[in-house]
C-alpha cells in the first residue's frame, strides 16, 4: 500500500510532462476500452435479436379443435427485406393467456384489425399501397419486445376463421428455444469472430499495452532513482504498476462512459442493415468486469514488466549504459506462427489442400494470431540489429544520428509504427475474409433475373420496371396452350417475348438471332418441349376483354443457339417472339414478365428496393435469391466494415499516442544535439529516418506475413482463390501511405525554439 501511495504522488507531482503523459495513457486507454466493449457487445446484440425473433415464433398443431385460434405465417420480399405477416383468427378458448399472446402485444387482433411494426406504420403513410397486403384498420403499434430490430418489418392481421382454414394452423402458444431464421447463421458467425480477433483484439491488445508503456525512458531514470534510495526491487515495480493501474482503470471508466455514448447514438441513427435497440447495446456484467478488471490487470503488469530493468540495474538507467540486445522471444513466436501458416498454405500445391474441420479450427487461427504478435515482438530486434550494423559502417551523419538512437532505444521507435505495421497485417486478413465471404454468398451465375405475374402488372407498370436503375433487359416468358381434352402427345413449348439485343442480355450466350423473326431456340444444355419440332403449330392463349384469343406460332427451321444462366428466368425457352408480334397490352395466359441485373448483392438490393417503390404489392420472385440470406449477408458485411474501421482507427489512434509520447520524450536529447551545432534540418531528416526505415521493414514483412496468412485462411476456407495476387497493389499503395504519414508525423518533433531548461532537467 506504500509503494501504491507513493506512486500516487510521483504521477500528480512530477510535473507537467508527467500529467501530459498521464492524459495521454487514460485517453488512449479509454478508446481501447471503447473498442473492446463495442466488440464484446456484438454478439449480445445478435443474441437479443435471435432471442425475440424467437419468443413470438407460434408453436401451432395441424389438428383444429373447435374453438382454437387459427394462425397463418407469409414471409414475403418487399424490396431486399423480408416483410412478415401473422395472420390470426381469434377462437373462444383461453386467447387471454399469457402464453397465446405473443411479445408486444396486449391481446390478440380482432377480425379486421391490424397491428404493424413502426417501420410498417411509416411504410402506410409513405406507401398506401401496402395496405393491400394487410386488408383492416391499423389498430396500434407492436411493442419492443416483439420485433427483433427498430426496422423490422412486421404484422399481426386479425382475420376470420374461414379465410385461413385452409391452410392456417391450431395455436398452442408463442415462443421457441431457437429463432428460425437467425441474423447470422452461426457457421457464418465464425467469420464475424476470427475477423473480430484478427482486425480489432489483436492491435487493442498491442495498443493498450503501448499506452501502459508510454515515456518509459523517463520513468525508468526516476524509478532507478527510488530504488538508489533504499526501495526494493518488488517495491519500485509496484510503483511503477500502480501508476499504470490508475491510468488504466480511469481510461476504462472513460471508454466505457465513451461507449454508452456511442451505443445511444447508434441506436438512434444505426448501421447499413443493423439496427437495435439501446438495451440490446447496454454492457453486461461480464463485459464491465472485462474492461473494468482485465485492462487494469494487462496495465500491472506491463507496468512491472517495464520496470524490472530500473530495480534490477539502477545504475546502469541512471547513467545510461550500453543497451542489452532486445529478446528473441518474440522471433520465436514469429517463426512459430510462420511455420504453420506456410504449412498450411503448402497444401494448397496439392490435391487435398487443408480445410477448416477438427483440429484445424483451432490450430490455423492461432498460427495467424502467433505470427501477427510475433511480428510486433520481433521488430525491436530487427531494428536494433539493422542500427547497430548502419551505424557502424555508414558516412553520414544524419543516417549515424538515426541508427545510433535506434541502437540505444530500439523500442521506443518500434512503440510508434507498430500500430500502423499491425494496421497493413489486418488489412491483409480482412482481404481475405471478404473473399471467402463473396465466395459463399456470390450466386452461382453473374446476373440476377426477377420473375413477376404479368396478369398483375399495367402497361405503365411494366415501364417504369423496366426504368428501375440497375434493371439492364426485361422480356416476357409463356407456356403455349394444349387443350386438356386433347391427346396426351400435344407439342408445348415455352416462349420469350423479346428483341435480339435483350435476349442478349438475359443468357450467356447467343448466336444467329434476327430481329423480327420467330425463330427457335436450342440450348444443348436444357430440355426441349413436350415433343415440339420443327414445322409444328403452337398456340398461345391471349385473353382481351373476357374473350379467349390465341395467337398460333409454327415452330421455324431457323434457330439461335444459346446457352443460359443457372438459375434464370428464361432457361429452357424453345422460341423467341419478336414484340411486334403481340399487342402492347397483351396479356398472355401462363406468362411472366422477367427483368434482369447484376447478381451483386448492392445490386440486387438497389433493384428489389426499387421494385418495390414501383408495385409494392406485387409477388417477386428474385430468380435463385434467398431474401433472408441477403439480408444475413448485409449484416456480415457490416460487422465487416465495422470491425475494419475499428482497426484502422485503433492503429491510428496507437501512432498519434506514441508519436505525440516521442515527442515529449526526446525533447531533452534533440536539444542537446540542437546546442552543440546540429542543423534543424539535419535533425528533422534524423528523426524521419529514424522511424520511417524500420517502419520500411516493419511494412514489408507484414505485407509478406499478412498475405501468407490471407492464403493459409483462404486455403483451410475452400476457397476458389487461394492467393490474392489483385489484393496485392492495394496494400502496397496502403503501406507506401502507412510510411509517408509516418515521416509527417516526426518533423514536429524538431521545433524552431530552443529550451536549455529541458537540458538542466535531464
């Protein structure tokens, strides 16, 4: 208690650079803990989401009991979101029970009554024509607790027994142990976590511990001075660890206030495709006692760790002695983690690469996570041997100036860029986690075809369709009719209604189409009609003003071979109709009306959005498209950009905190190299070369590190790309970047004004 005392004194008495200091190490320490807490609370936030989608889901017996209440379940697309609604015929037994009424609502709709989501309210203003899918009165909003996110679109229909006694169900109550659709699938989910480790853990790890350890050549003359003076050796550490413990347990209490903040304003705004609501965000218990007991733990013994030189050798701290190499532990995790890496991307040269099952689920990511830390750890040492060895050979004095510094305090340079070393080593997993993510979820064909009733659709709809951006072609599809009391053996075919330029656009490929003309269809790769050959008559059944007409096609000689999608809205059309050859406001028996775009998701999204702000209450059919997993997609991606953000400012924030420490700290030392004649120029160019050649190096091997690692992920993924070569230019120009802001931030730390005051401290 007396050696924490005493460190209580020397942090508010040991003058403005000291509290300087200070602030710095709570400022920095609060953002990590912001960091930690927002990751930490991811996975609650989807757990809460899983967990209400889960108590209000029906669980319903196909027997119907006089009396029960009936319940029918439609989850359709409106736009890229799933629009759900339930359906309910109240019966006369026990609707009051706790157990038949589901969360957010107070009683169960009567016939006629709708209770909507508040997105769905919104939806009714701004839409009225949605109320077609909800025939009643709105009669209130549903409650918190019955939606799984703010912007869920959802409803509760109160109907009559008879309309849904078909295909409704005998309620016996709400609430499952599961949620049928959850928002990730929890195979995808180990994604989100190894991107969470990858990108945001493992540089708040090194970062916290870089705040711990700020100004540690000063610290370490006065701790040598305390120990001088009869301290022992455990007592100059625990000096040094509770000024550590305070600074770190004050950033906490300020992270996690940052992060209440940041959870009120992203509840209220929210993210691309992720809402929730405040209590969904709120920290847990185990998540407070992580920032509020884990930082202070990792800062006490950092803080001892550092300190050990100071009690161990004082005077060699006080007068400056010759530096000991730096360990090579931390080359021996690299090597360790390298090892594995390369012996999994080894497999990939042969037939039988490595997957990700069994043992391999646990070894290959910790392979990654050894060869970042490795990479962190061994950088002093790469930076001592390269000064060492520069020092000694070359001429100039402003490269002797640099190596010679690096020489003495090989970690403080390495403290400044390792945040920015590790931000190019993420960058490099986060490449690959997108690829293996796009190599899931792509579909299988590179455009995306939605299907719609042409009976349902105007002349005016199908316009302004066709106009939706993102739409490139849209044509009309049609069975032809066989007379039911015919023989068995009737020709049929399907048909498109298209030009030569839009069938273009809706296959792969095409070849001797003439505009104008019908002419058949032949791809070798799909059935043909039921016995339709050349020269045979098809009829299609055309009604106009309640009075069956029919359009009579003969099956031609001339054909275009073509060969289709899959899955596509027009694969196995055996003729292509030209549109002159059917009225403008024709409305053939059995036909769709079919648009087509680009399968990227942002695609897909933009057109189905747009669609729905067309007809909102049509049926789409999104040729081969899963609204739910779209919507899953959506939400990874976002974790995705999340987590990179996350990492991007943690690596920021990590050089702003050790560059502006360095600055402070070499005060004394560039004035005294100032007074005895050095050019501010010359001591600018050694400062810069100081940091930005081991930064050079530092970059280099996280580029190589980083993309072995993207393969050794990519590999044990079963991805199709195993080495992300188009990835590579990008990093590079990110390193290049990474470097020259480094150099930036180096020259304020040679100023116009001389302080010889800061010469008579020393």
């Amino acid at each position: 208690m007396r050696e924490f005392l005493l460190g209580l004194r020397l942090l508010f008495g040991a003058g403005r650079g000291n509290r300087i200091r200070f602030f710095l190490m709570a400022v920095g320490g609060s953002l990590g803990v912001c960091c930690l807490a927002l990751v930490l609370t991811i996975p609650q936030i989807l757990d809460a989401h899983d967990g209400r989608a889960a108590a209000r889901q029906p669980e319903t017996a196909s027997a119907q009991p006089a009396g029960a209440t009936l319940v029918l379940q439609r989850t359709d697309p409106y736009g890229s979101k799933g629009f759900t609604r339930v359906f309910i015929a109240k019966g006369t037994e026990n609707t009051k029970d706790a157990d038949k009424i589901p969360p957010g609502l107070k009683e169960l709709p009567d016939p006629g009554e709708v209770l909507v989501s508040p997105r769905v309210h919104d939806l009714l203003r701004d839409q009225p024509a949605v109320k077609a899918l909800m025939p009643g009165r709105e009669a209130g909003l549903i409650g918190a607790a019955g939606l799984a996110h703010p912007d869920e679109l959802f409803a509760y229909v109160g109907t009559t027994r008879d309309k849904i006694a078909d295909e409704g169900r005998a309620l016996e109550s709400f609430g499952y142990s599961y949620a049928p659709v959850p928002a990730i699938e929890p195979s995808t989910l180990t994604y989100v976590r190894f991107a969470m480790g990858s990108l945001v853990l493992l540089p708040l790890g090194i970062f916290l511990s870089v705040c711990a350890r700020l100004s540690a050549a000063s610290r370490n003359r006065r701790l040598a001075s305390l120990r001088l003076l009869g301290l022992s050796t455990k007592g100059t550490q625990r000096v040094n660890a509770a000024e550590t413990v305070v600074a770190a347990l004050l950033g906490a209490i300020i992270g996690l206030g940052e992060y209440w903040v940041l959870n009120q304003v992203m509840t209220r705004t929210g993210l691309p495709s992720l809402r929730w609501y405040p209590d969904d965000g709120a920290p847990s218990a185990i998540t407070i006692a992580i920032c509020l007991i884990g930082c202070p733990l990792l800062a006490w013994f950092v803080g001892r760790a550092s300190a050990r030189d100071a009690a161990a050798n004082p005077l060699a701290v006080r007068r400056t002695a010759a530096p000991k190499r730096p360990t090579k532990w931390g080359g021996l995790l690299l090597v360790t983690g390298l090892g594995i890496v390369v012996g999994y991307c080894a497999t990939g040269f042969t037939d039988r690469p490595a997957n990700s099952i069994g043992l391999n689920a646990l070894v290959m990511p910790a392979g990654i996570l050894l060869t970042g830390l490795g990479l962190v750890l061994t950088l002093p040492l790469i930076s001592y041997a390269l000064a060492r060895r520069l020092a000694r050979t070359t001429q100039s004095l402003t490269l002797n100036l640099a190596m010679r510094r690096n020489e003495v305090e090989p970690g403080s340079t390495m403290r400044v860029v390792t945040g920015l070393v590790l931000l190019v080593f993420s960058a490099s997993l986060a490449q690959g986690v997108l690829i293996q993510l796009d190599q899931v979820t792509r579909p299988s064909a590179p455009v995306q075809d939605y299907s719609f009733q042409l009976s349902s659709l105007t002349v005016r709809e199908q316009q302004e369709l066709a106009e939706v951006p993102g739409v490139r072609a849209h044509a009309v599809t049609m069975d032809s009719w066989t007379d039911p009391e015919g023989s068995a053996d009737q020709p049929w075919a399907s048909a498109v209604v298209a030009t030569c330029g839009q069938l273009a656009k809706l296959v792969q490929h095409s070849d001797g189409c003439v505009d104008g003309k019908v002419m058949r269809l032949s791809d070798p790769d799909a059935g043909t009609g039921q016995g339709a050959r050349p020269g045979d008559s098809l009829m299609f059944r055309i009604p106009e003003g309640g009075q069956g007409k029919t359009l009579s096609i003969t099956l031609p000689q001339d054909k275009i071979a073509y060969s289709g999608y899959d899955p596509s809205g027009v694969g196995g059309a055996e003729v292509l109709i030209p549109p002159s050859a059917l009225p403008a406001t024709a409305r053939p028996e059995r036909a769709q009306y079919v648009l087509t775009g680009s399968s990227d998701h942002d695609e897909v999204r933009k057109v189905l959005d747009g669609i729905a702000a067309v007809i909102p209450t049509a049926e789409v059919n999104p040729v081969g498209v899963n609204v739910d997993g779209l919507e899953q997609i959506a939400v990874l991606e976002t974790l995705l950009a999340v987590g990179m953000i996350m990492g991007l400012v943690i690596g920021t924030a990590a050089f702003v905190v050790s560059a502006t420490d360095r600055a402070v700290e070499r005060r004394p030392q560039v004035t005294a190299v100032t007074l005895i004649g050095a050019r501010a120029r010359t001591m600018r160019a050694a400062q810069c070369v100081q940091v930005v050649l081991p930064l050079s190096i530092g970059l280099a091997l996280a580029l190589v590190t980083g993309k072995l690692a993207e393969a050794c992920y990519l590999i044990t993924g079963g991805s199709e790309i195993y080495w992300d070569f188009a990835g590579l230019p990008v990093l590079a120009l990110a390193a290049a970047g990474v470097a020259a802001v480094s150099a930036l931030g180096t020259l304020p730390l040679v100023g116009r004004r001389i302080d010889p005051e800061l010469i008579r401290r020393d």
